[in-house]
C-alpha cells in the first residue's frame, strides 16, 4: 500500500504538504487532485476558483466542516 501510494504521488505531483493534508486513500483521489492542479494553472473565473477549491476541501479528513460553512454562507446571502 505505501509503495502505491509514493508511485501516485510522484505521478500526480502531489507535494509533501498535500499528501499529510488530504486523505488520498484510492486512485480516485489522486486522479482529482492532479486534475485540480490542472485547473488552477488556468484562467479561472472567480466562481470557479471558489468551486475548485471547495473540491479540495473534499479530500480533507473532515470534509464536512467546509460543507456547513458553505451552506451557512449560503443561508446569510438569501436572508
């Protein structure tokens, strides 16, 4: 399992910091990230940055957080 997991991570070029901050359990989630640095390299519009970087709160332990905050902000903005 760890030598699968250092070949994806050499393979998407996930840094050190990426591989301690987010669960990358399955292929899957290395798949996502190398397409979220593909994006970011882009000329995004802004509700799209905030869309990708929402994602990558997906790939933390506690993705739920991020959810709520989302949803709070969302909430305040059609009061």
């Amino acid at each position: 399992m760890t030598e699968r997991k250092t070949r994806l991570k050499q393979r998407g070029h996930i840094s050190d910091d990426e591989a301690k901050k987010y669960v990358l359990s399955t292929y899957t989630d290395y798949e996502i990230l190398a397409k979220i640095h593909q994006l970011e390299k882009q000329n995004l519009s802004p509700g799209d940055k905030e869309f990708v970087e929402f994602i990558k709160t997906q790939l933390e332990l506690d993705w739920r957080s991020p959810i709520l905050a989302k949803l709070h902000e969302l909430l305040d903005k059609y009061k």
